[in-house]
C-alpha cells in the first residue's frame, strides 16, 4: 500500500498492486487494474519511489527468509 494525495487535498493509500498505469496529463492519473482512475497531486515519479519501496518492503524480506530455509 501507498499513500497519495488526490487533487483535493485529502490522502488516501492505494493498493500498489494494483496500479496498471501511471501518466502524467495536467495531473497525474493512476489507473488501476479495476479500471478505476484516481487524479493526484503526486508525480509520477513520486509515486514509482513509492511502490519501489513498497516491493522492497514486501518482496525482500520473503527472498530472505527463504535464503535462509
């Protein structure tokens, strides 16, 4: 999950597993896989740092635990 801030002001956390497409038109617009498109605040490459640290979070610690299985 990350967190973004939609055009109004209001933050809200994005399921990062589900974002399909990320563009930048006058604001930025993420698409997510259920087709539902959220306006933010954020740039897109905010948000790419955002879920690459969200994969790390998630992703290595389970490399990990398995390397020492």
């Amino acid at each position: 999950m990350i967190r973004v801030t939609q055009i109004n002001g209001e933050e809200i956390v994005v399921n990062a597993e589900l974002i399909e497409t990320i563009e930048k038109a006058h604001d930025t617009i993420i698409t997510l896989t259920t087709t539902r498109r959220i306006r933010v605040k954020d740039d897109v490459e905010a948000i790419i740092d955002k879920v690459v640290e969200y994969r790390r979070r998630v992703v290595v610690p389970k490399v990990e635990k398995k390397e020492n299985s």
